[in-house]
C-alpha cells in the first residue's frame, strides 16, 4: 500500500495554557485576558523553549545553547535561575506546587500545563517574522551609537515609572554601581577599571533620577577590594539593587562582565559577558546601561511605549577618553599632586578631541578645585578654569558638569550670584543624580545665608553619595555658619573618627574657638599642621587672639606675614587673622585686597570670624560690592 507524504504538521500561531494566559509567537509577546506581560528577551525565550518541548525535559545545557549559543559564558546558572523566576512570578506560579513549570533537581525544567493551539504557519516563520531570533536579539545595539542607545533607555524609563505602580513603596529605587573588579593582573590598569565604574553610574544616573537614583562615586569607591556582605552594603547605602562587574583588557581587546542582583539576599536578575575591541567601549557602556535598566523595570512594574528621545551626544574619539579616565583617577585623589596631575591628563584629553565636552569640564574642575587646595591667589589659574568650562558649554550645552563648573567658578571668582544659581539649578534639572551639583549648590546656599534650603539641598547630595567625606564636612559647616556650633561639632568629630586625616574636616577648630573651647582648637591645630604654613599661622593667631593671647597671636600675624612676602598668600587669610586681634582697620584692608584680587570673600556674610566688622559702613559697602546684600 502506498502512503501518500503527510502535509507538515500545522505550527501553533499561539499557545493558550492556564485559564487567561495566552503566548503568541508571531508577535513575541505574553498575554494575560488580553493585557500584554513584560517579560524580557531570556525569560521569554526559556519560555519559548520549554512550551515547545513541553511535557519533556529541558536541561539546562539545552537552555545554554538556545540563549547563548556555543562557547564560554558568564555566571549562566544565575541567569537561568533568575529567568525562571521571573517566569514564575508572571504566570503567578508556586514552584513547591507548580501548575506550569516543574523543576527536575539537578537536571532541568519541564513545562507541565496543557495547551491549546492556534494553528499558523511553522514555528520556524513565525519566529523570524514575528519577533527578533534569538541569537541576534542580545546583540541588535552593536552598530548603534551610545547616545542612540541612552537616548532610548532613557525615554523608556521615564514614561514607565511616571505610570508604573511599585512592588516596594512609592519612594525612590536606589541602585550602586560596585567598584568593576581589574582582572587584568596590572595595577596601572585600576584607573580603567575605576573608569569604567563612574561611566556606568552616570549612564543609569541620568535616566530617570526622580524614580531611580545611582549612589555616587564617592561612596560606592569605600567597597573597593573589599569582602562586605551585600546586606551590609543595603544598610549603608540604602539601596535595593547592586550592580557588580569585572574588566579584563589587553591591548586591542576588553572583556567586560556584569551581574545586576538584589542587595537583600544577592538574588541574581541579570549576568552577561561581552567581549569587544577596545574602540567599541563606549558603545558598550551604553548597551550594558540599557539593559540593567531593562531589568530594572521590568522587575518592579509594566513597560509602557516610548517617548520621544533627547538629543544624542557624539561619542569621544577613544584615546582622548582614556586619557580623561587617566585624569579622573588622579582629580579624585583629591590632593594637590593629584590634581596636578589630572590637570595633565585633561589637557592632553583635549588636545586628542578638541570636540570632547567632559574633558573640557573635568579640566575646569581641576583647575577649580586647584584654587582651593592653594594658599596662593592665582588670577592665571581662575582664567584657565573659566575658559574650559566655557568651551564645554559651547561643545555641549547639556552637560551637567559643565553647568556646575561654570557656576562654582563664576561663583568663587566673580560673585555672579545670580547666574551660579542658575547654572547649579541646571545641571541638577539635567542629571538630579549628579551628588556633587547638589552638594556645591548647598554650598552656594550656605554663603548667601539661606541655611535651611542648605541643609535640605546637603540632604539630597547626602542620599545619593551616603559614605561622601566631603558631603558630610561640608553639612557640617552649614550648621557651623548658621551659629548651630554643637551640631557642627558633633558633624565634623564623626568626619574626623571616620579618617583622622580629613583635612576639611578640621574647621571644628572654628567651632571650638567659637564655643571658648581654646585648648581643644589648640591641640587639634598642632596634631595636623606638624610644619608650619599660612594655613596654620592664620589658625593659630585666630585661637590666640580670640583668646585674648594677643603677643602669641600678633607673633602668629608676624610669621604669616613673613611667609607672604616670600610667596603670595590669599588676603582674605591675612584678613581673618587680624580681625582674631580686633585690629579693625588691618582686617578692612586686607578684605579689600581680597576683592581688588577677586580672591575668595565668597564667606564674607556668614561667617564668625568678622562678625566684629559687621557694624563698619565700609563692611557693608564691601558685602553690597560682593553681592551679598539685597
């Protein structure tokens, strides 16, 4: 008897299981009573595999193969583990007593639901003309441009969580980018590897901040080489998510690979390795970006439609951002050697990509932070800084840091109020994560007197940079300038017990000499100046004219004013120390030096030190020419 060849056997154009749920192939989504379920590209595909060998086991190397192919992959039994339970959850499934997805112990899975079919074309049609194939899929951003990618993260994040109704509460999600391990066996390679760190904190920091904020780099850097436990990290940082990664780099090459988990109990959600020539870097930070915050979403509420984009930025040419990672690593030493050294760095950053906005700011930063790190004026430095900021604004007029590097010099150094305000107000509506807009805009709020917007605008730098040093110091002299001297005492001894050595954290000698408490201000001058300079003679006169040592202090007086003749000081040092003794008349003229060399006087109104020139009509006509008087 002749059989005549069977028609193929008709493939399903969906799947029907359960009582409302429904997978359609063709258009690569599941559904539940007609409302569609996120469900990104590895549950889906699992979920993919499974129904089709359903009632069978599938292994876990059968899960491999479908979703990675062949080779060596990262950390996949997380990934799976964490796939399935993303399944479980959206189908509401119980895994002790499952109505869909048994677990073979040590095996696999195997889906245990019936089905109904819709009968469609072949499985194999419907896959590539209703959704991306699965091999392809993980890679479609490749030959996308890193602004491209951010650009479409980031309108998917903020039309999400505007509508999105949260798992946890309705406060904000916190996540920390962990210090990326250097596996290249290099110590000279740390500052990629710490680059790449910072890189990713402000990728996920300028998504969405008022739903999402990303700790800052100052405090995640306190977990470098370290073995903290991830609920301790959660306790300190207040975050519910922690992002961990290693770098391996070779000359041409980059192996970068990344693990998202729950702080709580290090449950994995998301793990990938790529591996990329290094001129394709950025690109790749941008894609590992877009896909934790994928993840991200997708674990705490629905997706919605994209918004419209804001404008892409160009990416660096790759050389000029490796030197500005070489500078970063140096600026965030925060010492003189450091800075300098940055310096370098950004110039020649620059200098490879005159089109490069972030070197541009970072340089103005440098020579900023510069200033402040010197006794000496330096008008050289103040124009150097003021031309780097105004040339990264011209590049790009949407760079945060720009913005705070523009305001923090017109600010110090022209007392342009008004315009540093704006200016501060701008990179935070740019990027509100960016801990350190806040924290200098409440350091601008501080110098006008206008304390409890300071204190609130601290609080803000505070939660995303918790662990910050200098965010601490700093809301320590807010209450110290806003008489509050016990708090600020009490601020600056918890800076101090942390790291002795916290230079800044030393203006509690202000406090204590404000509080009578001369012996202690004494003993902490002496315990970190042990060589004498102008910082430490402008102290020193301050503690003994207050109090009421004036040989001691006018000796004080007389060594810094030796040591301003062999190399400039700033006046406004000389100014302080005359005004301990109660010489009025020196103090004035000093001050007035000051604002002829433009040099410092941004605490001219809330400071302790002159409130016995307050009374003097020249003091106020000094303050209105500063500004600091309506």
């Amino acid at each position: 008897m002749t059989h005549l060849p069977s028609d193929p056997a008709p493939v399903p154009q969906s799947i029907r299981f359960g009582e409302d749920f429904e997978l359609d192939l063709r258009a690569y989504q599941l559904r539940r009573s007609g409302r569609t379920l996120k469900l990104e590209r590895i549950p889906m595909e699992i979920l993919l595999l499974l129904t089709e060998q359903r009632g069978q086991l599938v292994s876990r190397e059968q899960i491999v193969q479908r979703i990675w192919g062949a080779g060596i992959h990262l950390d996949t039994d997380n990934s799976i583990n964490g796939a399935i339970r993303k399944i479980r959850q959206i189908l509401r499934d119980d895994p002790e007593q499952p109505r869909f997805i048994q677990t073979i112990t040590g095996r696999g899975y195997r889906f245990i639901a019936p089905v109904l079919e819709a009968a469609e074309p072949r499985m194999a049609e419907a896959m590539s003309g209703g959704g991306p194939q699965p091999r392809t899929r993980a890679w479609l951003a490749l030959g996308v441009s890193l602004s491209v990618l951010v650009a479409s993260a980031l309108a998917a994040w903020v039309v999400w969580s505007r509508s999105r109704t949260p798992r946890r509460d309705a406060g904000k999600v916190m996540l920390a980018v962990l210090p990326f391990q250097n596996l290249t066996g290099d110590a000279g390679q740390e500052y990629f590897s710490d680059g790449l760190t910072e890189e990713m904190i402000m990728q996920l920091g300028s998504r969405d901040p008022e739903h999402l904020g990303v700790i800052a780099r100052t405090s995640v850097m306190h977990y470098k080489n370290s073995q903290t436990r991830l609920d301790q990290v959660e306790r300190e940082l207040g975050v519910q998510y922690v992002l961990a990664g290693s770098v391996r780099r070779d000359a041409n090459a980059v192996r970068v690979a990344a693990q998202l988990m729950q702080a709580k109990d290090r449950t994995p959600i998301w793990a990938r390795q790529y591996d990329r020539e290094l001129k394709g870097l950025l690109t790749l930070q941008g894609e590992i970006a877009q896909e934790i915050a994928d993840e991200i979403q997708s674990n705490l509420g629905h997706s919605r439609p994209l918004a419209s984009a804001p404008p892409a930025r160009t990416a660096p040419e790759y050389e000029a951002y490796d030197l500005y990672l070489k500078g970063q690593y140096f600026l965030n030493k925060r010492t003189t050697a450091g800075i300098v050294a940055a310096i370098g760095y950004f110039q020649r950053a620059t200098a490879r990509d005159p089109a490069y906005a972030r070197a541009h700011a970072a340089l103005a930063d440098a020579y900023a932070l510069l200033l402040g790190y010197s006794t000496r004026p330096s008008k050289q430095i103040v124009s150097k800084a003021r031309a780097a900021a105004l040339k990264a604004l011209e590049l790009d007029q949407r760079s945060p840091e720009a913005h705070a590097a523009f305001a923090l010099i017109v600010q110090n150094h022209d007392w342009d109020w008004q315009t540093a305000e704006q200016e501060f107000r701008r990179a935070i509506e740019l990027n509100p994560s960016y801990a350190t807009a806040h924290h200098w805009y409440a350091e601008h709020l501080m110098w006008r007197g206008r304390f409890d917007e300071a204190l609130r605008e601290s609080e803000r730098a505070r939660q995303l940079d918790p662990l910050s040093l200098i965010i601490a110091t700093d809301d320590g002299a807010i209450l110290f300038f806003s008489r509050q001297y016990d708090r600020a005492i009490e601020k600056w001894r918890s800076v101090l017990e942390l790291d002795p050595d916290f230079p800044r954290a030393h203006m509690i000698q202000a406090a204590y000499i404000e509080k009578g408490m001369f012996a202690a201000a004494l003993a902490d001058l002496e315990s970190t100046r042990p060589k004498p300079d102008p910082w430490y003679w402008s102290a020193l006169a301050g503690i003994y004219g207050r109090s009421g040592q004036t040989v001691q202090a006018r000796h004080a007086i007389h060594q810094l004013l030796q040591s301003s003749r062999r190399d400039p000081v700033k006046p406004e040092l000389i100014a302080g120390a005359f005004a301990s003794v109660g010489d009025k008349e020196q103090a004035l003229a000093w001050l007035e030096r000051a604002y002829a060399e433009h040099s410092g006087l941004t605490g001219l109104k809330v400071t302790p030190a002159l409130d016995l020139l307050r009374s003097d009509p020249r003091f106020r006509s000094l303050l209105r020419r500063v500004g600091l008087t309506p």
